[in-house]
C-alpha cells in the first residue's frame, strides 16, 4: 500500500507538470492541493483543499489510460476553481453533483490541449446541445436549474457518464480536518486542564468542608465532562465550517486572478468557455453598478450631518439649561460624488443605435439613484466614431432628464478611440475638469487604441464577451487594434443593461 501510494503521489505531480505546460496561467490553481491517499474512495475526491486518491486504482488507471488521470485533476480544479463544494447545498444532493460534473467536463471537451484530448461521445454532445437550448453551460448554478425538472431515470444515467470523482467530502469532515480540529481542542484541553489544576490546588485546603447536600467535586467534574464533549463536538464542527470558508475565500480569489489573466493575455480566445465561465462567474459578484461607484469618492457638503448627531444629548441639554444646546449638528457631511467623469459612446456602425442607449441610460439611472451628482460635479458624455460627433456636460443645473430621454446617438462611421483621449487630455490641460476620476469607454471593442498610458484611469466597457473574445486575443502591442496592456477591461453580461 505505502508504494501504491508513493507511486500514485508521482503521478499526480507528473499530471499537474503535464497540466502547467499545457495552460499557462494556471499555476497557482493546479499547485494548491495537497495529495493524500485513501483507500475508501472510489478513484480521486477534495474538499477542497486536498486530493484524496485510492493508490491502487490511480496506478492502475494511468497505466490504462493517463489522459482519464489528467482530465480527472483538471475536472477536480475546475470543480474548486467555481466553487461547487462550497456553494451548493448543505447536505448531499444528486442534482447539484451532476450540475457540476457537466460543468466541469463540458470545459475541458471544449479544451483543443492533448494532454486532456478526448473523443467526445453522442450523449455529451446532446447534452451540451440541450442545456444551450434552455439556457447555458456556463456555470453550474444554470445547469443545475434546468436538469431539476429532468427524469430522474435520465439523470441517473447522466451521472454515471460524466462522473469523475467523489463528492463525498463536499458535505461531510475528513479525516484531515478531523485531526485540525483536535489538535485545536488538544490546546484548548491543555488550557483547561491547567486552569483545572490551579483550582484544585486552591480547593485542597476546603475538601473536607463540603456541607450536607452540597455536589461533591467529582459529581460536578462528571457533569463538565459532559458538557465538555458537547462544546468540543460544537467546536469541530465550527472549526471545519471556518476552514471551508477560508478555502471559499481563497478560491474566489484564484478565479479572479484566472479571469484576469485570460482577459489580459488574449489566450481567452483558445480556451473560450474556461474564460467566459470564469467571466461569469466572477462579474456575477460585481454589479454594474458597484462597478460606477468605484468612480465616487467622499467629499464635504455644507449642510447639517444629521446622521451623526445625537439627538438625545441635544435634547438632555434643552431639558437641563433651557434655551442653551450642549451640542449642535456638523455644519458639514461627508456624500459620495463624483466630481470629475467622463462616458464616451461608440457610435461607429459596429455599434447599435439601441445598445448606445440603452447603455447610457442605465447608467443615468444608476448615478441619479445613487443621488452622485453634486454643485462641484462635472460629467462629460461623448460620442465619437472616428471623429467626436457631440459632446455633452452634465452638472446640477442640468436638464438631465430632458437631456438623457432624448438622447439619441450620432456618427455610424468607423472607430477611433483617440480623439476622445486628446479631447480629455486638453481638457485637463486647460483646468476645465477637475479631479477627474476616470474614463469610461463604451464599445464593441472594435477600433484605433492610443498607445500610450493617459494619467487617469481608462475602463472599456465590452458590449458583449464575444466581441471582447475577438478583440483581446490579438496581443501584439505594436498594431494600433490590439487593446493596451494598461487599459481596464470590463465585459458587460446579458441582462445587465436593459
């Protein structure tokens, strides 16, 4: 057994190399597991933060067939990277496991690398095919949604061809996190039993001083060690519970890091679906419209900050001195604003006259409701195709109603996205906008980059992940289409402008 084991510890570390190699900028993601044998599970299996794998089988496997054991790791890193054992349902749930099975292995057929090259059968095929016509194959939660009202007969089937790996240790504590949890309670048993042993010794004098009917001391210490087993049961299971949270927090950070690598480097165009997945999964967690407030900052307002005023201490003081406050409300408050922005609009022929609009309008809707607009505030919308058609400022005289309901886009020509960057730069230049927080760029993505750095922050805002796709996997800095390393890229999803 221990030289299955060692030998299986080879391969999977011959596995992550071969996986290293094949999908650069995934490092981090392959190196996190610890491998750890365990005859109980059927092949491979996590929690996390560890693969587990039957020595025998795994040697066995790999003699037979090595790309099943690669494809299995990278089935297991996929499952982690989109946080299936962490974000499904408490208990074990046959739907759930097969939603993220698909998931997992409809990203890797999708993978043109040989390490993981497989012929795709008829029944994933068809399946892939049948969950795009409902919905998509784009993250787990989606599948798991439309296979829910599938027979059960048919998901059981379905289970059995795509699994991979043992799910067991999403629901319940390993043996790993067993040991954890009592070397935490070892430490905290030492503790006890050290406070235990002074207060014997400072009892010893007084034993024999025990009144009639009064607990002796080894009834009370039977009734604390039963109390003690329970609150060391309720400590496991909260050190487990921190444990799998800390492994959440840290996997959502390795699926930012992924995201932005494939929208930088342009390899999302060779693994399409790992990228859009990726990009689904982490904008999900970065609305719209928390994305605009990045643009606000605090700034004072002469008006009373009533939300840090203490009434009751005001009152206190009236009803003690009469007609003489001890204290008076802040002659200033702190709002978030935005003093200085600016929102250029693509208006070339690639993009659609409604898509424009509905673009800006939602994001009126977003800074009206968040109340952004301030008597400092300065924000220039302008649209430009090859040339800048029509520029418009908006303050807190503004008819910004009027002026957002009747907007209607101009140019349809080609795209360049330069003399929007020369108009700003002259207009700092000239001191006509100060502050400024940053750019904004609405398009297809589709047009002439200026190549050098501004001084303020520029965010393309990508129409569609498609357009994006195209765009980003051209890397070759010195032509004047390919998107600059400095530019921040931001992929707007279906449903997020409406």
């Amino acid at each position: 057994m221990d030289r299955y084991a060692s030998v299986g510890e080879e391969i999977l570390r011959n596995v992550k190399k071969d996986l290293f190699i094949a999908m650069r900028g995934m490092f981090a993601v392959f190196n996190r597991f610890k491998f750890i044998p365990d005859a109980r599970v059927k092949f491979m299996a996590t929690d996390g933060g560890n693969i587990f794998f039957n020595p025998m089988l795994l040697v066995q496997k790999y003699i037979e067939d090595p790309v099943y054991v690669n494809r299995a790791y990278l089935h297991i890193s996929m499952h982690c990277l989109f946080l299936a054992p962490f974000t499904g349902p408490n208990e074990e749930n046959p739907d759930w496991n097969l939603a993220a099975d698909i998931h997992a292995e409809s990203i890797i057929d999708s993978m043109d690398i040989s390490c993981v090259l497989s012929p795709e059968s008829d029944i994933k095929e068809n399946t892939y095919k049948r969950l795009c016509e409902n919905g998509d194959i784009y993250s787990i939660n989606s599948i798991y949604n439309i296979i829910r009202k599938w027979p059960e007969s048919e998901k059981y089937k379905l289970a059995e061809y795509f699994y991979t790996d043992d799910h067991d240790y999403w629901y319940k504590v390993t043996d790993e996190e067993s040991k954890e949890s009592d070397k935490n309670g070892d430490k905290s048993n030492e503790n006890e039993q050290k406070e235990n042993s002074e207060n014997n010794k400072s009892d010893d004098s007084n034993k024999n001083d025990n009144k009639p009917g009064e607990k002796n001391d080894k009834t009370q210490e039977g009734m604390s060690g039963v109390q003690g087993t329970d609150e060391h049961k309720e400590s496991d299971a909260h050190s487990v519970a921190l444990r799998r949270e800390a492994l959440k927090k840290e996997w959502s950070e390795e699926a930012k890091k992924a995201n932005g690598f494939f929208a930088s480097s342009g390899m999302g165009n060779r693994f399409k679906q790992l990228a859009k997945s990726l990009d689904n999964a982490v904008q999900k967690r970065i609305s719209y419209s928390s994305f605009l407030k990045k643009f606000m900052s605090l700034q004072e307002e002469n008006k009373p900050d009533l939300d840090s005023f203490d009434m009751g201490f005001y009152n206190y003081g009236l009803s003690l001195y009469k007609n003489i406050a001890l204290i008076e409300e802040t002659e200033v408050s702190e709002e978030e604003s935005i003093e200085g922005l600016v929102i250029a609009v693509d208006t070339s022929g690639s993009c659609s006259g409604p898509l424009v609009e509905r673009f800006v309008s939602t994001t009126y809707g977003i800074l009206k409701s968040e109340n952004v607009i301030r008597k400092n505030t300065k924000i220039y919308v302008i649209e430009c195709d090859h040339v800048i058609q029509r520029v418009s400022v908006v303050n807190k005289s503004t008819d910004i109603d009027g002026m957002f309901s009747n907007f209607s886009p101009k140019g349809f020509g080609g795209t360049d996205f330069r003399p929007v960057f020369e108009y700003v730069n002259d207009l700092i230049m000239k001191r006509e906008i100060k502050s400024l927080k940053g750019l904004i760029y609405f398009t297809d993505g589709l047009g002439i980059y200026p190549r050098k750095k501004p001084s303020w922050r520029s965010v393309f805002v990508y129409s569609s992940y498609e357009s994006a796709a195209d765009i980003l996997k051209n890397t070759d800095q010195t032509n004047e289409y390919t998107v600059p390393t400095w530019v921040i890229k931001y992929t707007l999803k279906d449903g997020m402008i409406k």
